[in-house]
C-alpha cells in the first residue's frame, strides 16, 4: 500500500491547526454564526441567499452560468429575486411546506432558481438524473409523489406520463413544440406578474431541504432526505476543506444532479457567501482548461475520472491556458494512483485532496484538509466534530492496518435526516453512542489517515447504475464447469474498483489457463456492458462463518495481503 507523504503547501488555511480543531471544535459553534441562533427562525434560503441579497452582498455573484461561448453572472440579489417570484408562482399553484418538487433538468439557470425557491417555501426538492431509464424514472417518480415537477421540452419527452401521480403540476422551461396538455404551464410565461418579495417560510432543523436516491445493494434506490439543519455543516465543511475565501470562485464540475453538485455546487458556497460556477457544454479537456481561465476559478471540486480525461488530452494543453488563479483543488469518488496525483500535481500545478462522503453523511466526512500533509491513496482525516473509526463485524476498533468498516458516530449536522418513501418523510432516528456503518471497508494507519478499500457490499458503478457479485456469480455457475463462485470487487488500475472472481471447480474438472480463458470471456460476454470483471482464480474453498454465509471480507483482506482480525462470529 502506497503511503508516501505529500507536504502541506497552503499556508493561510481557513482551519490551520487540526489537532486544535479536533480538540475544542463543537457544532454549535457553526450554529451561532447564523441568525437562526438567535431569532429562532429558520430557512436555508435566507441564510445562503437573502442575508447577502439585502446586505453588503447584494450585487455580487451567486452563480456564473456558462453554455458555450455565452454566459451570464447572476447576483445574490437577483437569486433572491427569481426565487421569491418562483416560490409565489408555486404558492398560486397550490404547492405547500411539506410536499415535494421534482426537477428534471440539464444543467439551467432555472434549477437554481428552483431550488433557492422550494427552500424558500419549506417544500422538498429532488434533482433527477438524466441518465435514468423510463423505468427508474417511473419508480422515483412513484416514490416522490411530487406536488410539481419541472422540465423542458426535450427529456420531458422521456417521462413515464402514464404513471403521472394524479395532481402533479407539470412546468416546462419552454412551451414544447407540440403544445401542453390541459392543465400544464410555460414557467417563464407563468412567473410574469409575481411579486419579487415573498418572506421564507420558517421550519425547523429537521425539515426537509432535498432529496437524492441513492443506490442499494438489495434493491431500488431510495430517497435519502437531507434537512435545512445541514446547513451547519455544509458551511464548515466548504469552509475547512475546501478552504473558501471571500472572493472564492468555487467550481464543481461533478454531474449537476448529483448530492455533491447540490449541496457543493449550490448550498455551501452560498452559505459562505461566495460565487458558483456551471458549465453546461459538453466538456472535452480544452473546454474544461477555458473555463477555469475564464471565470477565474480559485476552487475546484472534482473527479478522478475527469483529471484521467485531461491527462488522456496530453501534457501540452494545460500550458496553453492560465491557471494562476487556481488556488485549490479537492476530489471524490475513488482514490488517486500515484501516477494520476503526480500527472495533477505537475501539470495543473496544484496537489490534490481527495474526501470521501456519502448520501447519508451528507457533507465531507474525511478529507485531506489543506493545511495537513497529504499520504497518497488516502482519503484523509475525519472533518473536526466527526468521530470515525475502522470496526469489525461486533463493532469493536481495529489494531492499525487491518481491514474492517469504516463507521462514524452519528451526530453531526448533515446527516441524513430520513428515507421520502410515497410521498413523504419517514424520519431517521441516529442513536450518537452506536456505530454508523458506512458500508465501505477502510483502513487506518498511525497517523489516523484512512484508506478506502472498496464496498463491503461489493457494488461497483458502471455508468450510472451500480452492478453488484451476485448477477455475475449467476452468470459463472451457469458454466457447467462450476461448482461454486464468489465475486469480490477490488481496486484496480489506476484504483478502479473492478470485479474478481474465485472459482471452485465441479467434481472431475481440472483448473486451466484454457478453462480460466473461457469462463472470463463468457461471463462478460452475458454481462451488462462495461461491466468490469478483470479477474478469476480457481480455489479449493471459499470462506464461510459459522452460519455458512459466505466471507468476502476474508477474501478480499486475502486478495489484498492484509490482515483481517478475529473472523469468529463475522458477519
């Protein structure tokens, strides 16, 4: 395991001294910077938007949109405009507090506008994905009951309209070419006439602010809720990690839809009272280099995945653009090889910090914070205020190095508040003295730096679904060679995760490289496309605890060459 150590370079942090923070750090010292403490009264939408709108900040930028060659600075003052316009139309139309909207956009200006408005209202929202198929749109749809659902002409033409629940409001960007059906509105043409005042509905902390679905390793998604509560944490969170001055310029370039893009591309920077950035256009390398020239980016949060396609365009390109205003730069999603932090660090100028969070913590949970020395492949040091730890199947700590479940107290503000099931919330009850399991295996060395090691559920992302071991251990034992089948999912290049499997052979087959050949090809050959299953190995026994349920803890520690601790009684 990689564990070179990277200086700090950044001097000036926002959080300069850890072990300080770590020591005397309390969440309520987050609380007490916003009104809220002290008048009782409660909305994200003021604290992000209005206080800036009717303050010293009124003219600076909320938002840069930029499409192409075009774009457009919106203010705070404007935000809070369009958004109370917006929040009256939807009032007109019957939307309450307490209901849900659901958003089904490409990245626009109006979903912002949106979203500060159903904020505003004390009403639900919830991006969906334009990847979804029919299907899934149909289930989510079905789950969300949504009091309203805005979209434009084009992936309006992609909805499940026969399973339209019955009094869902239905707003288009722009009138489709082939007209409305009775009942559904133009947006631009129905927010004409409404007041540019409207005074935020006041909730309280556990109030839900937006859902997201995330996926489950034994069945549909489900809408995790995150509450106007989380507020506190998003605000220290962008502020620590990453490190937001006051004429930031923060840009997330991670898909528009997801929970990092809603609550790191929108709610944070806002709350810290700084400029967001979205690019709408489709972003090869050259585009993605212009942008941050342009708009003067100082922060990005971004991928693994997006530096690999910029390493891919050549090392000419970054020379070719100005990035001297580009000040920081935090990733998520997988750990960083050696060999693509380096190509970053080198050519962009900039180290990066790789986080790790989740739907459920709802913010940075671990981080390689600006002012800490970075150890590459790690994910960093818990955010001050969050206790983690690497426990075994009885929930007790592991000795350092050695594989188990990351797991968090739960008691911070972020945390997911509830599942939206048929329309509504069904609260969450976190109990602050037992361990939330992540469902990532983790480890953590001396200097409590933490290592992710995959899923303990073996998921893996292949585009935009999540492909678990058990459709590919079908697809194996269907080979009448086979007796028995594992799959584990295990870093590989570059730490992408991929799957391997291990084989036990049916009574009177030998293990060959022939044999060995063939399986691989037509187990992938039956798989979803992409899916990536890299590797296969014949074994004489897998392993099982006491109960007979299959081990893949034990196989994957094996795979990796680490410990695993006591195995007596694991689940």
């Amino acid at each position: 395991m990689e564990r070179a150590r990277i200086a700090s370079r950044q001097e000036g942090a926002n959080l300069p001294d850890y072990t300080a923070a770590r020591r005397h750090f309390s969440w309520s010292q987050s609380e007490a910077e916003f009104s809220w403490s002290q008048s009782g009264k409660l909305n994200i939408a003021f604290e992000a938007v209005d206080r800036w709108a009717l303050g010293h900040k009124a003219g600076h930028s909320a938002l840069i949109y930029a499409q192409g060659n075009d774009s457009q600075a919106i203010s705070f003052r404007r935000m809070h405009r369009e958004s109370c316009r917006l929040a009256n139309l939807l009032t007109s139309l019957g939307v309450e507090q307490g209901q849900c909207l659901a958003i089904f956009l490409p990245a626009t200006v109006e979903t912002f506008f949106i979203q500060a408005a159903c904020a505003r209202l004390g009403v639900a929202y919830c991006c969906l994905s334009p990847h979804l198929t029919k299907e899934q749109l149909k289930d989510q749809i079905g789950c969300l009951i949504p009091a309203a659902l805005v979209t434009d002409p084009i992936l309006g033409q992609r909805l499940p309209w026969e399973y339209r629940p019955e009094g869902t409001k239905v707003l288009y960007t722009c009138e489709p070419a082939g007209g409305m059906d009775p009942g559904d509105l133009c947006l631009s043409e129905a927010m004409r006439g409404h007041s540019t005042e409207h005074q935020p509905c006041w909730v309280g902390a556990e109030h839900p602010l937006f859902i997201t679905f995330a996926n489950s390793p034994d069945g549909p998604a489900r809408g995790v809720v995150h509450t106007h509560g989380d507020m506190a944490g998003q605000l220290v969170s962008a502020r620590w990690v990453m490190d937001l001055k006051e004429k930031s310029v923060l840009w997330c370039d991670l898909e528009p839809w997801g929970i990092a893009a809603t609550v790191y591309g929108t709610w944070a920077p806002w709350l810290c009272g700084v400029t967001t950035l979205v690019q709408a256009e489709p972003m090869p390398a050259s585009t993605w280099y212009r942008t941050v020239e342009a708009f003067g980016v100082t922060t990005l949060y971004s991928s693994p995945e997006r530096l690999r396609q910029l390493a891919e365009a050549g090392d000419d390109l970054p020379g070719r653009y100005d990035l001297s205003r580009l000040l920081h730069l935090a990733t998520l999603g997988e750990p960083l090889d050696a060999k693509l932090f380096f190509w970053t660090r080198n050519q962009l100028g900039l180290p990066p910090h790789d986080t790790w969070w989740s739907a459920i913590t709802g913010i940075i949970a671990l981080a390689n914070l600006p002012s800490l020395d970075i150890r590459l492949a790690s994910c960093g040091k818990p955010l001050p205020g969050i206790e983690a730890a690497v426990v075994d199947g009885q929930g007790r700590p592991q000795t350092l190095l050695t594989l188990g479940q990351l797991s968090l107290r739960p008691d911070w503000p972020g945390l997911a508040g509830g599942f939206w099931e048929q329309g509504r919330m069904v609260p969450l009850k976190h109990d602050p003295n037992q361990w939330l399991l992540t469902g990532d295996l983790a480890l953590i060395d001396e200097d409590g730096y933490f290592y992710i090691q995959g899923r303990a559920d073996d998921l893996i992302r292949v585009q935009d679904h999540m492909v678990g071991p058990h459709e590919v251990e079908s697809l194996i034992m269907a080979h009448p060679a086979v007796e028995e089948a594992a799959v584990i999912a295990r870093p590989g290049q570059e730490y992408r995760p991929v799957f391997k499997a291990f084989v036990i052979l049916a009574p009177g087959r030998a293990p060959s490289s022939q044999l060995r050949r063939e399986l691989l090809d037509d187990t992938i050959s039956r798989l979803a496309p992409l899916t990536p299953l890299a590797d296969l190995e014949f074994v004489e026994t897998l392993p099982r605890n006491g109960a007979g349920r299959l081990l893949r803890r034990a196989l994957r520690a094996a795979d990796l060459g680490l410990p695993l601790g006591d195995t007596r009684n694991m689940e």
